[in-house]
C-alpha cells in the first residue's frame, strides 16, 4: 500500500517539476558560505565556499577569493575566476572578518536583504581574524564538510551557550528599533574552528566581544533558555574545587518602572551539577545549598557586569529598550536612550540544583 502511495505521488510530481527551472549540479558551483574581509589598503576581500562532487559520492569543499572595491561585484568577481556558474541559493553561512565588522557591514547587509534567492536560515558570524583564513579551513579539517560551520553554530544554538541567532533575527535585531545585533564569533586557525563566544555591534559596527561564560549569562538574561554549561569554582570546609553548573531549565522575567527609570531581571535557574569534586557530598542537602548561593552570587555578579558593560558602551543587544516600549504607553525612543546608560538595571539570578550526577 505503501509503495502503491508513493508511486502515485512522483507520477503526479512529475508534471510539477518539469515545469520548473533546473540545473545539473555538474554544471554549477553552488555557493554554501560567503566570507568578506577588509584589506589594509581599504578594498574588500571576498571568498566563496562551495563543494566540488567527484564521481564518488563524497564531496570535496573548495574556495575561490577575490579582491574589489566594494561588496556589491564579489559575486561576479568570483564568476569571472570560475569554470562553472555560481548559485547563491544555497548558501548557509555569511562570514564577517574581524577587520571588515570593526569597519562597516551596512553595504552587505542592504544586498542580502534585498536578495530573493537567499533564505532566513542563512547564518552570520563574525571571525576573529580573517573570513577567508576560516573557510579555506573547512578544506583542510579531516571531516570535509562544507556545511561544518553551520552545524556547528546550530549545535551550540541548540544543546549550549549560544543564544538564538540567523539571518531572520539578525536582519530583526538591525532594523528593528529597540535592539542591536549580536553575532557568534568564531576562532581558531588554518586547520580548526571554534566558537569563542558573542560579537556585539552597535549599528553596523563591531564593539566588543564576549567569551562562553559571558554568552552563557548573555543567552539567560535575554530570554532565559535550555542548556548551556557554566564552569566555575566553589569554597566549603577550607577547600576550593571546581564545579559545571548544566542549565536544564532558565525562565526569564523582567518589571520596567518609568517612574524610577529602572529595570529588574529576575533569572531562575533549574540545574544540573554535572561536574564537582569528591569532597563534596552531594547528598547533603546542606552543602548544596551552599553551592547554590555561591554559583548565584557570581553569576549574578557577573550578569550586572555584562549589563553595565553595554550600558557604557551604549548598545543594548538584550533589548531592554524594546520591552520598555512594549510596556509604556506612548514610548518616548529619544528619551529612553538618553537616559539608558544611567538607567538603574538590576540582574538577579536564582540558581536551584534539581539534580547532582546520575550516580547521586
């Protein structure tokens, strides 16, 4: 019956999609990363990831980079160095060089935007160094993924410390008001890729930086989340260990009051011990308790720094000025930015340890 359903299905597909446009991939070199960088003399350097199938059924990444005056011809520029046409439908992820975010990424942005071809999916990084230096390490990894980048933001995005982020929330967080971009910042060398933490912008610029732990803090206070892990080190009976506090559970909630120009975020923690030292009993609900408010004391410590941090610096990545709006009846925007770096922002951060190891 199965098989009967699914033959009936591809003999009425058939008319559907020979009506539609199509390609042989042998013919084309399908685009699934873009990096751009800045040069020292102030042009723009444009790379292009794509896979190359062999007539194995395992595929080989390879890149082509360019040199222009502006990002808007690097598609081309690559065309005119390339054997076969380039599709850009497929691409995944939009690298920025540290160099080229410090410098502006307004010119991209307004392209991608304005690009019919190019999903929501689509993810934007920022590289500590150069784009170009970390696709081309993609070609030389031992697992020759050209989608390896990708996957690993979704990873991290999913079961770890990075926050929520694409093309759709970037291109939100740009043009809407009330919010400024933040961006994974990406690592490594020649032959390795990591994840370093967030890159801050304000407008089109890059401003600053923060490491796992920060963005681990950053993904709570914004919007609360599942997962991530937070190492840090503990006191009890005159001996200092380290511990991993494993996030299960963070519901986030904040109270704006015009009248005090202030605004309190409240963070709960439902957690997970999941590393600590042997001296610890964890079955004492005593000490657990004492673990709970000293984990708390730090990151909450460590989340109004972050705070204070973007507030001398004048963005505001979390968003406080867009839930200010939502709760104030004819929002002043002019007003509540002026006022934002002085703004009396109060994080508090509850930590609950539900669970202590699989072998407590």
């Amino acid at each position: 019956m199965k098989k009967r359903s699914l033959l009936v299905l591809l003999m009425f597909s058939i008319p559907f999609l020979s009506s539609c446009s199509s390609f042989v991939i042998d013919d084309v070199l399908v685009v699934q990363g873009i990096g751009l960088d800045y040069t020292k003399d102030g042009k723009v350097r444009g790379t292009a990831l794509f896979p190359l199938f062999r007539e194995s059924t395992t595929e080989e990444p390879s890149t082509i980079s360019v040199t222009t005056d502006n990002t808007y011809n690097i598609l081309q520029k690559i065309n005119e160095k390339s054997a076969l046409r380039l599709v850009e439908g497929q691409t995944r992820i939009l690298l920025f060089g540290k160099a080229y975010a410090k410098h502006n990424i307004e010119e991209i942005i307004h392209s991608f935007s304005r690009s019919p071809s190019l999903g929501r999916r689509v993810h934007v990084a920022v590289v500590d160094g150069t784009a170009e230096t970390m696709l081309q390490a993609v070609t030389k990894k031992d697992v020759k993924e050209s989608l390896y980048i990708t996957d690993l933001i979704e990873q991290n995005i999913h079961t770890e410390n990075l926050p929520y982020t694409n093309l759709h929330v970037f291109f939100s967080n740009y043009y809407g008001k009330g919010r400024d971009v933040f961006l994974p910042y990406l690592g490594g060398g020649e032959k390795e890729i990591k994840l370093k933490g967030l890159a801050i912008f304000d407008k089109e610029r890059l401003v600053t930086t923060l490491n796992m732990k920060e963005t681990f803090l950053f993904k709570l206070i914004r919007s609360g989340s599942k997962n991530g892990l937070y190492h840090t080190f503990i006191k009890a009976e005159g001996k200092k260990g380290a511990v991993v506090l494993r996030n299960l559970y963070a519901k986030q909630s904040m109270t704006y009051s015009k009248k005090n120009n202030s605004i309190k975020v409240d963070v709960q923690i439902n957690g997970l011990l999941k590393e600590y030292p042997a001296w610890v009993n964890a079955k004492e609900r005593k000490q657990v308790h004492n673990i709970e408010s000293q984990i708390k004391d730090e990151l909450t410590k460590n989340g109004n720094r972050i705070v204070q941090d973007m507030q001398k610096l004048q963005v505001d990545p979390i968003g406080f000025e867009d839930f200010a709006r939502s709760k104030t009846r004819h929002f002043d925007w002019k007003e509540f930015h002026n006022l934002y770096p002085d703004m009396d922002i109060k994080v508090n951060i509850d930590v609950k340890l539900t669970q202590t190891g699989i072998g407590e």
